[in-house]
C-alpha cells in the first residue's frame, strides 16, 4: 500500500505531459499500469483530447475497459471516435451491461445503432432488453450478468457455478437462489457457502426474506432501498417475480449524487442539464438559468403591483416602506428552509402519507414559535430606528403571520408538487421567495391598514 501511495504521489499531469514530450512512451507505460482505474482516470481528465488517447493507448487490455467505465461520457465519446471499429467492438463488449447502457443513453441513436452493430450477438440481446425499459428505471441500469443458483443445488455444486461464472467483485459476494422458472426464492452469501458442508442443499441454507425492485421501479428507489438495508446489491425481478438482474452499490451511488445533483440545481431554480459544468456550452448554460430567472423576475412584479395597490396608505405613512425588505426578506428566508427540510425529507423518504400531518403540526409550533421570537426583535429594531410604537407593533404583527404562513407555504408547496407528480424540489428557493415576497407584502400592508383605519 505504502508502494502504491508513493508512486500515485510521483505520477503527476505534468509528469504524463513530460513523458509525452520525451516521446517516454515506455517510461509512461510501466508507470501507468501500476495505478488503479479510478487514479489513471482522475489523471486523464486533466489532459487534453489527444493526450487522453495515447495514455489509454498504453494501458493493459484488461485494465484499459476498467479506466474506460471510470471515464466522464464527454472523455469516452472522444476515445470511441478515436478508435477503430476492431477496438469500438473489443471495448464494447468487454463493458459491463450497466455502464454500457449509460454510455448508449448519452449518446446520438445513429451512433448507438452503428455501435449496436458491433455487438456480439449475446451482448446484442442484452442491449436491446434493456433498450425496452423506461428511462431512469432499474431495468435500465441493472446489470444482467449475477450470479443465480437453482434452489436443489449443492453447497458444491453452488461454489462450482461461481467458478465458472467468474464473476466481478462486485457481483461475488451475493448469489440468488431461483426456481426452474427463475422465479426468485432467497439469496445466500459466499460466506455461507464457504462455511456450509458441500453436501448441503442450497434450499436448507438460503434467507428468505429477500428485498428487490421490479423492473419498471425508479432508479431512485433502488438506490434508496440499498441505502435503507446496507446492500452490496439489490435484484432486479420482472412483473412475474422472475429473477433478470441486479443493481450494485457502486450504482447507487452515482444514482444518489445524479439524483442529489439535479434536486441542488432545481433548488436554486436551475434548469437540469446532462453536460458536465466544465464541457457545456456557454450557451447552454446562460440558457439553462435564464428560463427561470425571466419567469421569476415577471413573477416579482407582482410585489409592485401589490405595493401599488397600497399607495395611498404608503403616501400617508412613508415609514412603513422602510420595513418591506426587512419583512420579505425573513419570509422569503423562512419559506426556503421549510421548503428546502420537505424536499430533502421527500428526496430520501421520510415524509409519507403517514406521516405528513405529523409534520404539519410539528412545523405549525416551529412557525408559531419562530414568529413570536422574530416579531419582537422586529419591534426593537422598529424602536431603535426611532418610529413609533404603533409602527413597531404593525410590522412585529406582520413579521409574526408572514413567518407563519411561510412556513406553512413551505412546507405545503413540496407536498403538492408530489402529488401533482412533479419534482418536488421544482419549489426552489427563489420560486418560493419570490411566492412569499408577494404574500408578505399583501399581509403587511393588510395589517397597516387594520391599526391605521384605511
């Protein structure tokens, strides 16, 4: 380890663009190969295109597919293009079906038809199954190739399977126990079976009380499930219960930060995008912010119009204009934590039907409680600015219910966003700034006008 450690140390970009200016390609080479995937990958993405291509050029046929499914698409597209057919067709199929797949969703279809072609008929078949599920479903990034064993297998005959299947580390560990008809029956682990006596039978042994996700499942609920229970992998089983695949934590995890990323970017009411931040173009992503900037600046006019609509009652008492930032922009604060705690909740499944009244009236007593506290140092901010105490106990009324209800909004919003079947978290902070600005300013001016007599 300590070996390792010192040579990813000294195996720097600038060492590689070195070693590639002194045409060192057997230096480079001897180097290179000594790393695992993950570092040779994190290294190519420092270099440019053509650089990229002659590294991977010189890196072992069985580690060169590894560094290539560690690989950004934009990094992999460029590699492909690079290549000739007999190398597409070498890395295609040595793939694993799961990373195969999500290089094929990010590409062109007329390039996946070509690439198609270039399958083997097994892995040809593959392909196209899993072409038939929908997008960002467990179908779609199960990996088909685990182990199985029938439930009248022997310990033996079981630990000669996994021998013949040589199967990745990833999918070692956990074998699935199915009937003639590949109905799913238990799972049983390698340790079991290493443990267990070779004549016993794999019926006698297996658990039972198996988890899994049907085909047609969200991706997200797969990655949650894996979470929930601490799973290497979750199995994949079609509408019949028939064993077909089986989702691995390693995609779990780029399901979680895929999933974690798009709800950020929604959040801070940014169009989702599948380019990486450091290849989009320029346009796309002035684009991308745009849309929902123009939406909510239209939307913040309403704020004027509202404030217009109190004009008479702002002429005559100028003072209680000095408070509108103030007051909105507590609202606007409150309504994004409340909103931010539900999407959050929501994303990882611990709010449900059952529990959502729970957590109403758990966050009406935080909002009561959090408005009463605000509302008097508004008062004391009103008295230190010198205005009188009548103007202090209007804007401390109106800190009190715009809290309130903005807690409320922020916590209902999400709620029927999920109902409605829509992103929860399309309830951004600025959608729900700008939504509470509105109400605030309606509420605090409502109130003026009932201590003033307007």
């Amino acid at each position: 380890m300590e070996n390792q450690l010192t040579q990813e140390t000294r195996i720097t970009k600038e060492y590689i663009e070195e070693l590639l200016e002194r045409n060192a390609l057997n230096e480079l080479k001897n180097s290179i190969n000594t790393l695992h995937p993950a570092d040779i990958a994190e290294l190519m993405s420092f270099l440019d295109s053509q650089k990229q291509v002659v590294v991977f050029r010189l890196l072992r046929k069985d580690l060169a597919i590894e560094v290539f499914e560690q690989l950004d698409f934009e990094q992999q597209e460029n590699l492909l293009q690079s290549f000739t057919d007999e190398r597409v067709a070498e890395i295609l199929n040595q793939m694993s079906p799961d990373d195969r797949m999500e290089l094929f969703d990010e590409l062109p279809a007329k390039i996946v038809k070509k690439f198609l072609g270039l399958l083997n008929p097994e892995q040809r078949n593959i392909v196209a199954t899993m072409l038939g599920y929908p997008e960002n479903s467990a179908g779609r990034i199960m990996n088909p190739h685990m182990v199985d064993l029938k439930e009248y297998y022997t310990v033996e005959q079981s630990l000669e399977r996994i021998r013949q299947l040589s199967p990745p580390e990833e999918l070692a560990y956990t074998a699935y126990v199915i009937d003639a008809e590949r109905h799913l029956l238990g799972r049983v682990t390698l340790r079991e079976l290493v443990l267990a006596k070779p004549e016993t039978v794999i019926r006698d042994i297996m658990k039972k009380d198996i988890v899994y996700v049907f085909t047609h499942d969200d991706q997200e609920k797969a990655a949650q499930i894996i979470q929930k229970y601490d799973l290497l992998a979750v199995p994949v089983v079609d509408s019949e219960k028939r064993l077909v695949g089986v989702i691995t934590v390693d995609d779990a995890i780029d399901i979680i930060e895929e999933e974690a990323t798009e709800d950020i970017h929604r959040l801070a009411a940014i169009r989702t995008t599948e380019d990486e931040y450091l290849h989009a173009p320029l346009w796309n992503k002035v684009k991308n912010r745009f849309i929902w900037l123009a939406v909510l600046l239209v939307g913040g006019t309403m704020t004027s119009f509202v404030m217009q609509g109190f004009s008479e009652i702002i002429q005559a008492i100028v003072a209680l204009s000095f408070f509108v930032p103030m007051l909105i922009d507590t609202g606007g604060n409150v309504g994004s934590q409340s909103t931010t705690v539900m999407v959050r909740g929501i994303a990882v499944g611990e709010i449900e039907k059952r529990n959502i009244w729970k957590i109403v009236f758990s966050e009406i007593l935080i909002g009561g409680i959090l408005g009463i506290l605000l509302s008097f140092i508004a008062i004391l901010r009103v008295i230190f600015l010198k205005e009188s105490l009548l103007i202090g106990i209007i804007v401390g009324t109106a800190v009190f219910s715009i809290v309130f209800v903005s807690n409320l909004v922020g916590i209902f919003l999400p709620v029927l966003f999920k109902k409605l079947k829509m992103d929860p978290a399309i309830s951004a902070t600025p959608v729900i700034t700008t939504l509470v600005d509105v109400i605030g300013v309606f509420i605090y001016f409502k109130i003026a006008q009932a201590f003033l007599h307007f």
